[in-house]
C-alpha cells in the first residue's frame, strides 16, 4: 500500500497536469477542450470511488472492534488497538481524497470562469435555505445520461458543454453551453433508467431550459431540437409511466430548480447598471465596472512572492489598511489535516508584527482586525487563474505557498465615509456576517425626494480585497458605483434596498 506521502505526490501531480494542460492552453481544437473537461470527470469521480472504498474498510474495522471491545475475548486489547490504527489510516487516506477533490472542483471553477467569465456569476448564487440538491457528480448512469445529453446537444449546435458539477461556483443548473456571441444556455438535466440488460442502458433523459419573453432562445432550442437524430421508435412525449412516477418525486426539487435557472436567467439578461426585479421581491444589479492599474495589487503580490521564495517569509502594508504576507516552505509536503503555518509564523516575525502596527489608528476603538477564516466565496476567481506566473499557482495549489491579508476595518470604514456613505463598524459577529459593514446612503433626487439606500450582503464583495487581491481605492470605487446606480434607478420607492 503506498504510503501517505505517495498518495498526496500522486493525487496533485495528476491536477498539476491537467492545470497546465488547461492554463498554458495545450489544445488545439474544442474536442481537446472537451478531453480536459472529461479526464477532470473521471479524475474525481476516482476519487469518490476511493473515499467509498476506505469508508467501507473504515467501517467493517470499527464493527469488528465493537465485537471484539464487547466480547473481550483472548488479547481483546492488541487487537483493538490495530483496528484503531486502521480506522485512522483509513480517515487520514480519506482526508487526502477529499483535499484533492476539493483542489480538482477549483480547478473545474477555473475551467467555467476561463470560459464564461463574469456571465456566470448568477449561477454562482446559493439558495437562500438549506435543500437537499445534490452538487457532486451524479453516479453510474446518471453520469452516463449528463454526458450523453451533453455531447449530442453540443454536436447540434448548442456550443461547448461545461458541466456544472465539476466545479464549486455553478449552484445553479447542471450544463451551460458556452456560445462564442456570449448567447449561453444553462439547462438542468434529469436521467431515469428505465432498462438495463446485456450492457446496455436505456435511459429517459428530460432537460429543462428556461426562455424569457421576447428572447429567441425559443427559436435557437427549437432548431437545435430539429437537428437531433431521432430513431423510429422517438416519441416527444416521454413514457407516461416513467414520467408520472419519477415527477411526482421529484416535482418539489425540480420546481426550486428551474425557479432559480429563470432567475439567474433574468439577471444575466438584465440592462448593465439598472436594478432587476428578482424573485421572493429581491433584487439585484449589474456593475459596468472597469478596472484599472490600481483596482488589484497583482503586481505588489507578484514581488513579495519572489522575495518569500528567497527569505521564507515576506510582507508590506497596503493602502494603509491591509498587510499582505506571503509564506513560501518548500518542505515538508503540506497535508489537509495539519495545522495552517500561517498564524504560528505570522505572530514570530517582527517585520509582519511591524507592518500590522502601521495600519492601527493610535484610538484602540477605531480598530478592528479582520482575518477571513473558511473557504473563500463562490463569486470569487479561483487561484488557478490568479494573474500570477503558473509555477506560482502550482505552489499555491501545492501548499508551498501560502499568501494572507490582515486588514483594518476601522480603516476601510473612514475610506467609504470619505465618499459620502454612512458607515459603522459592525456591533457583533452576527452583525457583521450579515452586512458586513453596516452601509447606508441619503441621496436626493432630481424631483426632491430623499431616499435611503443600505447596501446589505456586502461581505462577499469585501471578500475580494483577500482572495482577488482587490485594493482598497478599487472597493471603494466599487462600492461608490453601487450607490450612484441604485439612485439613478430609483424611480417608485422612497427606500431602495439592495
């Protein structure tokens, strides 16, 4: 049996070559593309084939030791002690798989934002209450009807297929179908098995796909249907049978589902910069956001990585209310369940402790430390597409590398007050997981009405000062660009709440 260290080495070298395969553009054709997209497939549904069998081994290890604890028969004790060790081996091994998958579904984020860029951000949105929809790749021969709805719908003209479950940010649908005049589809597949002998599987496959007024999705989808093969025994309407029974139990997941395709679908075909009108009474809006040479610190993080990968360790304080620290160990290997480098280095270095001292008000109570903790919103870009070299990346993706921000609440709340808005540091934890900064405006308008406008759900915005590496002047301008569009919308309500 290979040892954790072969598992790890293996598992990574696998995405590393699919990472480069995909960022230094090794294909010469969509089929190729395609190939990258499938070896992702079988690479983590791989992985699940592995984590099952371990946890199977796992268990009959923890059932016979209950026997053996219960019985307590002979040397009851050694005996448990080995089981002990094997329901362990089992769970660090399955630690390892899990961490590969979960660097494998980054990877698969790279692969839908690489492709559809910011159109796919809608889809991005996680439903507001817990559910039971599943987001791993479907098994056996619910894999094979995805793939096969895919290829043929693709062959007919639908566009390049990107499959939802391979990726972390695509919460809503099960394929987009990327269309180079940025007129993409998302569709939600269901496959049932109606027959399975001699190795062959019939399948009845539904797909859903969602058209709004006045588009002519309906006339692309109504070609693209005309152009499928249909065999003698095809009929439009699926078998009565099958249908009924597999409707009546899903018919509840299936409504939630294509309710949230029409409103992802409704966003991304809003007018950019006018607030839309989205379902449950909620609204969004899309920002013309243009960046410049001074909205990220790419270049800032680029030179302290090199000065780390000499040094071990480097940092600097950043619009005067971030600190960015980069930690480069080039041994020994970095496993999922040890403890995270950062904070244990970042307390004994005086040159970070120094530049997190430059970024403090002398007023303690204007200050406020804010280290993100968790995985990083879905709306964020992944580090595989980081604007950095990808030998880089592949450090990051290895835990070589290691590159944290601490910033100063206190400073971005006098940042945003210098634009206008009215901004508070948040009371509790429950406060700030809600608004993050509590942020509201009073605006006039042209006819004399006063409005307020309060900016809620900010956090996964602010969130990108850490993960995209968003400077402080450019959240600012961010939010500033928010609030001049939600008072030019403003047209019926004396409040507008976003």
């Amino acid at each position: 049996m290979e040892s954790y260290e072969e598992q790890y080495t293996r598992l990574l070298n696998e995405i590393e070559k699919l990472a480069r395969s995909f960022l230094e553009a090794k294909f010469n054709s969509l089929q190729e593309l395609w190939d990258i997209e499938i070896a992702l497939v079988n690479y983590q549904n791989g992985l699940w084939k592995a984590i099952d069998s371990e946890q199977a081994q796992q268990l009959d290890a923890k059932i016979k030791k209950a026997e053996i604890v219960s019985t307590k028969r002979g040397e009851w004790i050694p005996q448990a002690q080995q089981l002990d060790a094997k329901i362990k081996q089992a769970d660090d091994r399955i630690k390892i798989y899990q961490h590969a998958h979960q660097l494998s579904r980054q990877l698969g984020d790279a692969f839908a934002w690489g492709i559809l860029g910011d159109w796919l951000l809608p889809l991005t949105k996680k439903p507001s209450g817990p559910t039971h929809d599943g987001h791993n790749l479907p098994k056996d021969h619910g894999l094979t009807g995805m793939l096969a709805i895919a290829q043929s719908l693709s062959a007919v003209g639908a566009g390049f297929p990107i499959l939802h479950d391979i990726t972390n940010c695509l919460c809503i649908g099960d394929i987009t179908f990327y269309s180079p005049d940025k007129d993409h589809s998302t569709i939600e597949v269901k496959t049932h098995l109606k027959d399975q002998s001699e190795g062959n599987l019939t399948l009845d496959v539904e797909t859903h796909i969602i058209a709004l007024k006045g588009s002519n999705d309906i006339n692309k989808w109504r070609i693209i249907d005309e152009r499928i093969p249909k065999s003698p025994s095809f009929s439009d309407k699926a078998d009565e049978r099958v249908g009924s029974q597999y409707s009546n139990q899903q018919s509840p997941r299936k409504k939630r589902q294509i309710e949230r395709m029409g409103e992802a679908k409704v966003w991304q075909s809003a007018p950019v910069n006018q607030v839309c009108e989205l379902a449950n009474h909620s609204k969004g809006i899309t920002i013309d956001y243009q960046p410049d040479e001074t909205t990220h610190n790419w270049q800032i993080v680029r030179e302290l990585i090199i000065k780390a990968r000499v040094d071990g360790i480097a940092s600097c304080a950043v619009d005067n209310a971030l600190v960015y620290v980069v930690i480069y160990q080039n041994s020994p290997l970095t496993y999922p369940w040890s403890k995270d480098p950062l904070k244990s280095i970042v307390r004994s270095s005086d040159k970070v402790i120094a530049d997190t001292f430059s970024i403090l008000y002398p007023e303690k109570e204007k200050n406020r430390l804010w280290i993100p903790n968790g995985s990083c919103p879905l709306d964020v870009i992944p580090f595989f597409l980081y604007s950095l070299p990808i030998d880089m990346i592949t450090d990051i993706m290895w835990g070589r590398l290691s590159i944290g921000v601490v910033a100063n609440l206190g400073k971005i709340v006098a940042a945003l007050e210098g634009t206008g808005l009215e901004v508070k540091l948040p009371k509790d934890e429950k406060d700030f997981g809600q608004f993050f900064l509590p942020m509201s405006a009073q605006r006039v308008l042209p006819d004399g009405r006063i409005i307020q406008i309060e900016l809620h759900q900010m956090r996964d915005l602010a969130l990108k000062m850490f993960y995209e590496f968003l400077s402080l002047p450019g959240f600012v301008r961010l939010m500033s660009k928010i609030v001049k569009n939600v008072e030019e919308h403003v047209s019926k309500n004396e409040e507008q709440e976003i």
